[in-house]
C-alpha cells in the first residue's frame, strides 16, 4: 500500500508543503558534510595558530610552578592560579570553539538554510519503541546510513594510516627535539591529519548533501489529488466561489436598478442594449452611467425606466457604445460628449414640449466612431 502510496506521487512538493515541513523542524541536513566544515575549521586554526598555541600551553603549565615563597603560604593562590589558567585556557580553546561553531550553523544553513522549530524540541517518544527502531535499522534509509558509514570508516582509516607511514619518521623524531619544537611538530602533524581527514569527509558530505536534497524532495513529493486538495484549501472551493461571485453579482445588480429611477435617460437600442446615464452639472464634469444592461438586465433596466417615467431614447451606435467604453458610476469618455449631449438636449426639448404643448423633437441620430462599440460592433 505505501509502494503505492509513493509511485502515485510523482509531482514537486509545494511551497506550502514544504513551509509546514520546516515549521516541523523536518530539513534537509548532511552530519558528514557539517562534520567536515567542523574538522576542517578546527584544522584550520591548529596550523594557523599552533605557535601561539604551544606558548599558551606553556604559560599554562608554568602557573602551576613558577611561585614564590610567600605566594605558597597566601590563601588566594589557588584562585589565582586557576583564575590565571582558565583566561589562558579560554585564549587557547575560544578560536577553536568560535570557527568549528560557525562551521556547523555554516554547514546546516548551506543545504537546508536556517530554520527554528518549537515542535522540533517537543519529545517524541514513539522514537523509543524497539520495534519501530528495529524496522528504521533494516528499512532502506537505515541500510543506505550503514553502508555509508562502514565506507566512511574504510575510506578514511586507509587514508590516514597511509598518512601514518608517510609521516612515521617525522613522528619519531618529535620525540628527539626540544619541547618547545617537539609540541610545535606534533601540532603541526595533527593539524596535517585533520585537514586530510576533513578533505576526504567533505568529498564523501558533498555526496550526501547531494543524497539528502534528493531524498528529502523524494521524501515531500506529493500526489496529483493532493496538490489539487492543497490548491482548493489556499484558493477555495472552485463551486463556492462560483456561489460567492454570483450572490455578489446579484447584489450589484439590486443596487445598480435602485440606482435606475435616478437617470436623466436610458439609451438603448430596440432589445439587447439599455444605459442609463445621470448628469448634474453642478456636481459632475460629465454625464455618468447609473446602469447598463445586456438582453434579460435590459429589460429589467427599460421596464423600471418605464415604472418611473424615465425617458428612453433609441440609439444603437451610441447604446453600444457606452457600454463598451464606460463601467457603472464612471463618466463617459470624452469621445461620447457631442452625442451624448445631443440625446439630453433631446430629453430636455421633449420635457418642455410635453409640459408646454409644443412640437415633438426629432429623435437624434449620433455619429458615432464604430471603434468605439469594441467588440459590440455590428458585422458589416
């Protein structure tokens, strides 16, 4: 069941996968890799600082017996001598501290980059079960880990006995030479020896850092069904934000009719088109659409005009026009002022010729730039 689990997911792990892995405290890391950074600072500092070193071990093993006849007899010897011996001890060992420490958050943060986890620390005593143990001993990762180890120790014992004979005589003779030359060698030849031995660990932590990365992408890999279940959890149900969009559409539309009754007129054409435009020039620089309909909205915006006895006036070019160039509650575009001022000037003849008994205006007929219907434009 989980080979199948695993041939099923064949896709990248997302961003959020991997995020709530490192929230997990669950990285990628090379303790190979991190070990040799670490060996390779320590051998760094040991050849350069061996000299100063030896004279610090000296100055060490001096405090305990250089003193004078009256020092020996003072209660405060002791804690002076310790005192003196911890500030050269901290000389001598801080440079080593300080570069291997950088080298290990170095080293973790080069492959898996830095990461702090809360959950990380909380115990997990499911770890604890042997029998779970025994099955992480014998599963393929366990077995990968065992045979990467007994090469390691293969490798590197053969390079360093290797090393051994190479530099036998010079181990030998460290013990013929002064003190001060003889420490000085040894350090020398121990510093040698860790760098070969960090060299050789850092080609075999390259491999795994190269291992890990594409063990713990393997690892997070992530089904088809799961990216579309991750996709619909961030972005929502595509059938509830259809439901969202439409309710917020109806809702527009309510608003967008109510706004119907306060038009100066709705132009339209016979049956697909209806727009109804408002204009105050004492509060607009220019005419704005209240509401605009297609085919069913239309309709509903032409029976409400007709409820409230707004006028409608036919024209084609300019109705498909305004809706193609102008969204509810902005003005029209400069390039509609002429027609649509020639349909309010027609409103507000028919209104006095209505109220006073006069002839009845000619309906106007706009020109209108066909550019300017978009897509609305009839086929020639």
């Amino acid at each position: 069941m989980a080979e199948t689990e695993n041939e099923d997911r064949t896709e990248r792990a997302s961003e959020k996968r991997l995020q709530e892995a490192r929230e997990k405290g669950d990285i990628p890391r090379s303790r190979d890799l991190s070990g040799a950074m670490v060996v390779l600072a320590g051998a760094s500092i040991l050849l350069s600082y061996s000299s100063s070193m030896y004279m610090r071990m000296r100055h060490i093993y001096g405090l305990g017996l250089n003193y004078s006849r009256d020092a020996l007899f003072s209660d405060a010897l002791m804690s002076r001598a310790m005192h003196a011996a911890l500030g050269d001890m901290l000389g001598l060992l801080l440079p080593i501290f300080a570069a291997t420490l950088i080298a290990a958050v170095g080293s973790s943060v080069l492959i898996g980059g830095l990461s702090f986890s809360s959950q990380a620390l909380v115990p997990n005593f499911q770890r604890l079960d042997p029998i779970s143990g025994l099955g992480r001993l014998f599963a393929l990762n366990g077995l990968i880990e065992l045979a990467k180890s007994l090469l390691k120790v293969a490798f590197i014992g053969v390079a360093l006995v290797v090393l051994l004979r190479h530099d036998e005589s010079a181990v030998m003779a460290t013990g013929r030479e002064s003190i001060g030359a003889g420490v000085g060698h040894a350090l020398s030849l121990v510093a040698h020896a860790a760098l070969l031995f960090a060299v050789l660990l850092g080609v075999i932590g390259g491999l795994d850092a190269l291992w890990q990365r594409f063990d713990y992408d393997r690892k997070h890999r992530m089904s088809k069904q799961e990216l579309k279940d991750e996709h619909k959890e961030s972005e929502g149900d595509p059938h509830i934000k259809g439901r969202i969009r439409q309710m917020q559409q109806q809702v527009a539309r309510r608003r967008m009719i109510q706004d119907v009754p306060k038009a100066d007129v709705i132009v339209v054409n016979p049956t697909h088109f209806a727009v109804a435009l408002r204009y105050d020039d004492a509060r607009m620089r220019a005419p704005r659409v209240v509401a605009k309909g297609l085919d069913v909205l239309a309709m509903q915006i032409r029976l409400v005009a007709d409820a409230h006895r707004i006028p409608l006036v036919e024209a084609p070019p300019l109705a498909r026009a305004l809706y193609a160039t102008t969204e509810i509650g902005r003005e029209i575009p400069s390039a509609l002022y002429v027609a649509v001022a020639q349909i309010l000037a027609y409103v507000y003849q028919l209104k006095q010729a209505t109220e006073r008994g006069g002839p009845i205006p000619d309906v106007p007929r706009p020109d209108i730039d066909p550019e300017l219907q978009g897509r609305y434009r009839p086929e020639a």
